[in-house]
C-alpha cells in the first residue's frame, strides 16, 4: 500500500509539473522571439521636397496589420526607389537626379540597416551614368546592383564591394530606336531592369521602345550579352513600364504606362525567350478619363495579380491561370489617393501596401487569399510623395 500511495502521489507531482510548465508565462525574451517571426521593417522611398527629407521607416507586424513610424530613416535626395539585398543587410536607392556629380547623371546610393532601429547608415554613392534613375534590383546573390535610366535608356550593373558598398560600373548598355508616340516615344525610355529566376538572363523594359528587352548574364563578369532574339514586344504605343516573373518562373507579366494594359508572356527558361499570350486592360470597360500605368506585382501564391492605376487611382485585380498564364479581372479596388506609383505585396502575401505619390500618404489593404479581393484596413500612413516601398524582416 505504501508503494501505491508512493507511486500516486508521484504521478501527482510529474502531472503538476506539467501543467505549471505550460502554464509559466513566457519571459520577455521568448516573447520578442515569438513576435520578430512575424515584424518586418517597412522603408519607403520618396520625392524630397517641402514633405520628405529622404527614406522613411516603419516597423510592421504581419500578424495584426499594425504600423509603427520609426521616422526618418536617413536623408537622401529623391531615393525614389528601393531595393534591399538578400542578406537584409543592405538598402540601396536610386538618386532620380539629372545634375549628380556633372551634367547628365543621377546617383546610385547604398546604406547599412539597423535592425533595432530601422535606421540607415549611408555607405557611399555613386554616378548612374545617366539621368534620371528609376529603378534598381540586386542579382540573387547581391553580387550586382542592376540599374536603368529613363532619360538616356542606359542600364549599368555596379559591383557592390565588401560591406555593402557599391564599386564602379561593370557594364553599361545603351538602347537605340522609337517607337509610334511621337510625344512619348522618340527615343528609348529603361524603365525596370530584374534578373531572371534562374539568374542566367537580364530582362529589361523599354517603355520608349516598346520592347522587353533580354539579355544574358555573365555573373563571373558583370557583363550583358544580347540574347538570340534580343527582345520581344508588346502592342505599339503601350509603352512598358515594370514587369514581374511568376513565382513558377513560367510567366512574365508587362505592365504598360501608357496603354494601361497588362500583357502575359510565357518564359522559356532554357532559352530565355518570351511568346506573348495576352494583352488586357487594366481599366473597367466604363472608365473614360486619362489614365497611366505603373506597377505590377504577383501574390506569393502565385494566383492573384495586381496593377496599379494612376488617374483612376486603383489597384486592378485578376485571377491567372495557372496553366495557360492568362488574367481575368475580378475587381478595381480605388487606392483612397492620388497616383498610386507603386505598391508593394507583403512577405506574408496578407497585405498591399499602395503609396499614393500625389496624396503624401500609403494606403493598407488586406488580401483575401481565396479570393484575391482587396479590403481597406483602414490604417492610412502619411510621407510627403511617396514612391516605393520595401520589406525586411526582423529576426
């Protein structure tokens, strides 16, 4: 009897231990381990002016939608847009300038990020080599930053050094030609510039051309070889803006300023080859007013595809299909702003982040990922003109 008691009461004991165990609240430690799976930095780039003094930063939690101002991240003249690297340490920024460092030529900026505070150490800057930077994108490896010029059509790839700083140019590329707009597309215009999933190719939008532009990567180098075709095109006078691969790598999806349309390709990634699939309006069939084009982005999942509208100020929402890469729409969704230049989809796939250039504010949306649909958060953001918008997450 007394081994029993014995034995019961020290079930008792192993049972209550348990139970205290789980129910021990965690320390703070294990606390901010939990949260950071979920918190990101969010940067945003802007046009400097009387309302922006240069990139901005936020922390945001993916989980509950929450934005947190961190303010000023680093001042910098019109970093209109981002691009971190893979390793999250690193931020590097166009300078959309026609006067850097001489005539003709805008910058190039890279910067450290402090994880605890958001903020930005500036590294160094660099010459892009021609006016007016729009865009910038790293190779896989953050070996390369890939940037195009809108006012000369030049695309330089810079080396960054170590420690995140950027080195001199190790290729340029100069595109040549018009295209039927005579107001719009007398010479070339680079716009977007990414490198493919499988980094043996370079992509390349010329909206003054009206051409996708491919090109094939020698990352040992940093040079650009022309591919066998070099380009594909879409509709004359569209003008494309930015493009997207599909997370599968099969698709590539246009987006184009002018014509507000989106045009569908799919991708031979042994080739590097596009065959064009479709060409669809980004606009409800009832809008009359004017209307321009700019971003274009694909959920995680890859079943949902976003375009932004500048003058219907909207984000148009298709369906793809997965095996034949074409769009349906499924809704218009009105930004809450003026210009919506670019828009961002979160890690998660949760949530779109729309910054409105012309209303100094970024509207939060939450994704359904059944359906696609866009709700408002109601969580509106104000920067002075803001352009684009960056992830980091924090771990």
């Amino acid at each position: 009897m007394k081994n029993t008691a014995h034995l019961l009461i020290l079930l008792i004991l192993v049972f209550a231990s348990a139970f205290l165990t789980d129910c021990t609240p965690k320390t703070q430690t294990e606390e901010q381990a939990v949260k950071s799976k979920s918190e990101y930095l969010v940067y945003i780039g802007t046009y400097t002016g009387p309302k922006s003094r240069g990139i901005y930063a936020y922390r945001f939690d993916a989980e509950t939608g929450q934005l947190t101002s961190l303010g000023l991240a680093a001042e910098a003249v019109n970093p209109s847009f981002l691009a971190v690297d893979p390793t999250h340490q690193f931020l590097y920024a166009v300078n959309e300038l026609g006067d850097y460092g001489g005539p003709n030529s805008g910058g190039v900026s890279a910067f450290s990020i402090n994880p605890a505070t958001g903020r930005l150490v500036f590294l160094n800057e660099v010459r892009s080599r021609g006016p007016s930077p729009l865009f910038v994108s790293l190779y896989k490896t953050g070996r390369y930053a890939l940037m195009a010029n809108y006012c000369r059509a030049m695309r330089a790839l810079f080396a960054p050094l170590e420690g995140g700083r950027l080195g001199e140019p190790s290729a340029f590329v100069q595109h040549k030609g018009h295209s039927v707009n005579p107001a719009r597309q007398k010479r070339p215009h680079a716009h977007c510039i990414r490198v493919s999933p499988d980094n043996r190719f370079a992509l390349a939008a010329d909206l003054g051309l009206d051409k996708l532009l491919v090109y094939k990567f020698d990352a040992s180098s940093g040079t650009l070889t022309p591919n066998d075709p070099p380009s594909a095109s879409v509709k004359p006078g569209l003008g494309p803006r930015h493009f997207v691969f599909s997370p599968n790598g099969k698709f590539v999806y246009v987006i184009s300023e002018i014509g507000s349309a989106i045009t569908a390709f799919s991708y031979d990634e042994a080739a590097g080859t596009l065959k064009p699939l479709q060409t669809i309006s980004t606009l409800p069939k009832d809008y009359k007013g004017e209307n321009n084009d700019a971003e274009v982005q694909i959920a995680p999942s890859g079943k949902f595809l976003y375009g932004s509208n500048r003058g219907a100020d909207s984000i148009a929402v298709f369906a793809i299909d997965p095996d034949q890469g074409t769009l349906t729409p499924i809704e218009y969704v009105p930004t809450g702003g003026k210009e919506p230049r670019n828009f961002e989809i979160g890690p998660t796939g949760k949530y779109l982040f729309a910054a409105n250039q012309n209303s100094d504010d970024i509207t939060l949306f939450r994704i359904d990922p059944e359906t696609g649909k866009l709700t408002p958060t109601g969580t509106v953001v104000h920067v002075g003109s803001p352009v684009s918008v960056a992830f980091v997450p924090l771990q």
